[in-house]
C-alpha cells in the first residue's frame, strides 16, 4: 500500500492538535449563554422600560382618542323625538348603524356576485 499523505503536512497537522478539558469547554459555552441569556433579558427590559415610558406619554391622547370617534359615530342622523319611532329607530339612526347597513349590504351584493361567477 502506498502511502498517500505529505510527512510535512501530517507532522504539522499533528502539532496543532490539542485536546481540549471537558471541564474549560462546558465552563467557556456557560459563559458565553450567560452572557448572551444576559443581554437579551437587558434588551427585553430596556424595551418594556420605552413601551411603558411611551404608554404614560401619550395615554391622554390615546385615551381622547376613541372618545372622539364614539362621539361622531353616535350623532343621530334624523331626529326623531321622543316617541316610540325614536326608540324603534334608534339602533340605526346614527352613522354607525348606517355605516354597519351599508358594509353588510357590500358584503351580501360581493357575496352574490362572486356566487353567480
């Protein structure tokens, strides 16, 4: 049999290697997932720290906000009185219970259309 490997190579290949202590390779992967486990938990409280810092920033404006979109989606359309036509009428005379009609019959008028094809 021949032998197929350079001396020089396998003599240098042979001097690099070293065997490594279980005991200094489990202590350096430790480490290093610790400080990797360290500074996602820094990065995920300095991120929940901004997010509450924002929240009590803009809590009034957010809170103005959804206050102001009741109050125009609840302005009657046609006043009624106070009779029982008022209270008959009342669930669809405001912009919203006309805005909600008008989705519902998109959605009957799309729903029949992509039937029939």
């Amino acid at each position: 049999m021949t032998n197929d490997r350079d001396p020089i190579l396998q003599s240098l290949f042979t001097a690099a290697q070293k065997d490594l202590d279980g005991e200094v390779f489990t202590d350096r992967v430790n480490k290093k997932t610790r400080s990797q486990r360290n500074r996602i938990l820094a990065a995920l409280a300095g991120t929940v720290f901004v997010m509450a810092a924002c929240i009590w920033i803009f809590a009034i404006p957010v809170q103005a906000f959804p206050q102001v979109v009741t109050n125009f989606l609840t302005t009657t359309l046609i006043d009624l009185g106070d009779g029982w036509a008022a209270w008959v009428l009342s669930p669809v005379n405001n912009i919203a219970g006309l805005l909600v009609l008008s989705l519902k019959a998109m959605r009957m008028f799309w729903k029949k259309v992509i039937a029939a094809s």
